[in-house]
C-alpha cells in the first residue's frame, strides 16, 4: 500500500526516482594543515565556538525547573565547569598553534587524550566519566559546525538521479546537487523562503522542505515520487499512481514548450508599457538559463557562492576574472554585482561572522560583516571597479539599514578609486551604485537612501520576513510569511514612488518578482523592473503581454487596505482572470 506524506513544495517540478538518506549526525574529522594568518583565524574561530558552547549550557541552566532532581543542576554544573578547564579553554588552543591545523582536529587530539586518561582509570564509575568528557567536547564541535556551516561534500558523488533526504541542506549542498545531478531533495526542516529553497527553484530542482521524520518513513533505495508544486510526497507508489505523475510530468514539459515560443517577444505590456525582465544568478552557469530566455540583464549577481567550498577566501584577481567571464557571456548586457552578502543562513567556512548569534538574521551579515572587515570589503570593490571599465557592471550593497552605513560604504569605495588611480587603473568613473532594499527602516525612509544611490533594488525575502518578524526558514512559523500582507504592499509602493521622486530605476529581485501571481498587482503598483530566477521569466512575460497596467492600478491598491486572507486571494484571482 502506498504511504503519501505532505510538506512544503517550494520548486515545482515532479520526480520519480530512488532515495538516497543523507545523515550527517556523525560527521569525519578530518585534518587540515594551515598557514600564516589562517592559524590565528582558526583560534579566533574556537573561541567563539567555545563561547557558544558555554552559553548554551548556561541557557540551559537558568530554565531548569526549581523542582528539579539536584543531579539534574550538578550534571550541567559539571559540562560548565569542564568546558572551563584548561584541558578545553585554553590546550586546544596551543594544539592549533603548535601543529598549525584546524579546530575540530585539535579538539579530537585533545579529546583522545583526555577520554584515554578515563577509561585507563580502575573505578568503573570514574571510566564512564568518559561520557560527559565526549558530551563536552562534541557541544564545542556542534559549536563550530554552526559557526563554520562547511559541509561535508564526500556523498554529493552518490547522489546523481536520486533524490536526497535530509534534516536540513545548506545553500552549498544546494548548488553541490544542481553539479551532481539531483533528480529532488527533500528535507525535514526549512520554509519556503530559505536560500536553499529559493536555489532549488532557481536551479530547477524538485523539492519538498519541512516533511518531519521523512527519514523515518521513507527508506534508502526505495523509489518514490515528489511533487515540488503540492508538497506531496508518494512512497511504494501502485503503476495507476506513477502514470499519473508522468503524465503531469508530460504537461509541465508541454506548457514549457508554450512558454518558450514567448523567447523573442518583446517584454512590453498590453497598455503598451515597456518592463525591464532581468535575470537573479548564483553561479556563471546561470547565464546559459538566462541567454535561453533573452533576459535584458542581471539584476543580481549573488557573489556569496564564491566563497563557498573552499578554505580560503577569493582574492581580487579571482573576483575579477569571474566578473570579466559572466560579463563577456552577456555580451553587453548589463549586470549587478551585490557584494558579498554572507551570513544568516549563507555561510562559509572561509568567512567568519563572529560568535554564534542568536538570531542570526539579525546579527552580522551583508553589508554590517563588509564594513567590519575591510579585507573582506575591498578586494571585491577593485575587482568589480576594474571590470567596469570593460564593460556595463553595476554595484550593489546589501541589507543598507541606515543612511550613515551607505555613507561608510561608499567613503570606502572612493579610497579604492583613489588607490586603483594612483596605480593607473582604469574604471567606470560613474560607476552605477545601488542599494538593497530588504529591511524596513531602509524601505520607510527609501527616499532618503535614493539621494545618494543611482537605483533602488527591493530584496522582497528580508523585506517581508522583518516587516512581519518571522525567521522564514523557521517551519514553525513560516506560515506567517505573506507576501499580500498590508504592510509589506505599503511598504514595496513607498520604495517605489520614493525611486519615481528621485527619478532612479527600482528593480525588484526578491522571490515575489518571479512569482507570476504578483506579476500584474506589482505592475499596479508601479513596478517596472523585474528580476528573477531565469526559469520564471517566459511565465512571468506571458502575463505582462496581457495586461493592462493601468486597469491593475485601482485593482492593486485596494490589496493595501486588506487584511482577510480570503479576501486577499479572492482579489488576487479577479486581478489574473
């Protein structure tokens, strides 16, 4: 009999292929020898682990009940007070220094050396004590993990036409499977609008997130079928039930067919409105999608995955040859270039984002770790001035806060421009700069940030997950996530008149740009420059070709005073029949 299950579909597209259960629970440690400054940024990088580590414990002594056992107290009493022994605080340390390797390695010798010294013991209950010893140790190396977020890449060979279970995929394994040639991934936690997410839709992969105990129910090798669109989830699937989907499979591959004879039309509405379609990309082989679909451009560059899969960071040279390849692969067509947007939930091991935050959605990430680390900052500002003399390159910096931040980031631009002068380089003198619009105070004084930038780019992920204060990638509260929502359409309009009054372009580049519901609600609002994942540009064209922007105008405008979900979707629907 067959099991279904249901979570979240976050990339339409339907798969019927074995499993492959990825579990990482356990992971090598393998060792790394490191050079120079790389030492005292791996100590650097064990200190905020173990900080963590301690808070943690810490955490969780203040919340233990009053009524509680004694040992309960005393046994998290014991993990603080080893975690502040020196055999934890202060040797792995010294292992770094003396045998210049990575952390996790450091903290194996260590551990080794300290659990031998338990079970050599003759009290059997003194050897047990190995236990809390390994306890301790392993919450330093969960420490690091978050920190660092690098994982293993060793399975990515096995993946190839299955599709991947896991508890949780970073933005990299994301890009890993797209390479390796995933046929979908399901995984037991995420929302819809995490990174991973948005990269599944924007790589074409087939995927469900937020399926509890998938790895439960489902096992390795059995073939089952996933439905990216519905959330659905098939296994032991019966032959009438396969047919079914590969029938749907049929459909989707004959409405792409539809789409793609839209290719050479001209993105120009019914009521004669000329839309800009620009292209979102990852890697530089995103730009073979977006050539396919004649996008106008790049309307964001996210540079992040340079650093991902590697132990170092990119230096000046490589940024630029990169910035140099994806320019001649446009062929004069404009491109964006968003500094390095790090943090949160796009992390690397190369980057450190200081301690474990909290909330990291709300901690060091964007433009805030650009201004902290200039070494970060400025390798990337030259490479991207210098390719501006070859060609039409815009920059971009992300999750501007306030007005004195943009003011510091461009303080430091012109220091390079200074610096790339005095030693003959040439570059775009007017050079376009831009800002990402994606937090609230950002997008309420808009106006204020267009005085000082060339264009305005609304980052509609960020935007809606701080307007409405849930973490999207939260599957607990994910729900919440709503595009419609008053606020958020108030809040997209402002940024938009504040880009009319100041007579900038203002692009959109979040998710809802490629989402081809919205697509005539944002044209009533006055939207005029999309940007998108390359396989949502023909859907979203199709719609525009058809509309009237200025019968959407009233239309749209009534969304901004309301607040029944049911209402929402019904004027939604009356807005694209």
């Amino acid at each position: 009999m067959s099991l279904m299950l249901n979570g979240m579909g976050v990339s339409r597209g339907v798969t019927i292929a074995p499993v492959y259960i990825l579990r990482r629970n356990q992971p090598d440690i393998v060792e790394k020898n490191l050079t120079g400054k790389k030492v005292t940024a791996e100590i650097r990088r064990f200190k905020s682990a173990h900080a963590a580590a301690k808070k943690q414990l810490q955490k969780v002594s203040e919340v233990i009940p009053e009524d509680a056992p004694d040992d309960v107290s005393a046994f998290i009493e014991t993990h603080l007070l080893m975690l502040e022994d020196s055999m934890l605080a202060s040797s792995p340390v010294e292992i770094i220094k003396q045998n210049n390797c990575n952390a996790e390695w450091a903290l194996k010798l260590q551990r080794d050396k300290v659990t031998a010294v338990f079970e050599s013991m003759d009290d059997p209950y003194i050897a047990t004590r190995r236990d809390d010893v390994n306890h301790v140790f392993n919450r330093v190396l969960d420490a690091l993990a978050s920190v660092s977020r690098k994982r293993p890449t060793e399975d990515a060979q096995s993946w190839r036409d299955h599709i991947v279970i896991a508890d949780d995929l970073t933005p990299a394994d994301t890009v890993l499977m797209q390479t390796h040639g995933v046929a979908g991934f399901i995984t037991e936690m995420g929302g819809p609008l995490s990174h991973t997410a948005i990269l599944a839709r924007s790589l074409n992969i087939p995927a469900v997130v937020g399926l509890r105990d998938a790895r439960r129910y489902l096992k390795s090798g059995e073939t089952i079928i996933v439905d990216g669109e519905s959330g659905l989830v098939l296994a032991e699937p019966v032959e009438q039930a396969i047919e079914h989907f590969r029938k749907r499979q049929r459909e989707m591959r004959r409405k792409v067919r539809e789409l793609t004879k839209l290719t050479d039309a001209k993105a120009v509405a019914a009521s004669g409105e000329k839309i800009t379609l620009l292209a979102n990309i990852e890697i530089e082989d995103d730009i073979k999608l977006l050539r396919k679909v004649r996008a106008d451009g790049v309307g964001l560059y996210r540079t992040e995955f340079l650093y991902m899969h590697r132990d170092d960071i990119p230096d000046e040279e490589e940024h630029y040859k990169t910035y140099m390849r994806v320019m001649r692969a446009l062929n004069g067509a404009p491109l964006t270039v968003r500094t390095v947007d790090l943090g949160a939930d796009k992390e690397a091991e190369s980057v450190s984002t200081g301690p474990l935050a909290h909330n990291p959605a709300m901690g060091l990430r964007g433009i805030r770790l650009c201004l902290s680390d200039p070494s970060l900052f400025v390798p990337q500002l030259r490479a991207i001035l210098r390719a501006s003399a070859k060609g039409p390159i815009k920059l971009m910096y992300p999750m501007l806060t306030n007005v004195p931040e943009l003011l510091q980031a461009m303080q430091i631009l012109e220091s390079v421009k200074d610096s790339l002068r005095s030693k003959g380089f040439k570059f775009n003198e007017k050079l376009p700069v831009g800002g990402m619009i994606e937090v609230p105070a950002a997008a309420i004084s808009a106006h204020l940030f267009a005085k000082h930038l060339d264009f305005l780019s609304i980052g509609t992920n960020d935007l809606i997950q701080y307007t409405l204060a849930i973490d999207r990638i939260d599957d607990q509260v994910n729900y919440l996530y709503d595009p419609l929502h008053p606020a958020v359409l108030t809040l997209i309009k402002q940024v938009i008149e504040a880009g009319q009054k100041a007579e900038i372009p203002v692009t959109m580049c979040g998710e809802m740009a490629g989402n081809s519901d919205y697509t005539r609600l944002l044209l009533g609002l006055g939207l005029r420059d999309f940007s998108m994942p390359p396989n949502s540009l023909l859907e979203v064209k199709s719609i525009l070709l058809k509309t009237d922007v200025g019968a959407a105008r009233r239309p749209a405008l009534s969304f901004l005073g309301c607040t029944e979900k049911e209402r929402q979707q019904h004027l939604l629907a009356k807005l694209n029949s």
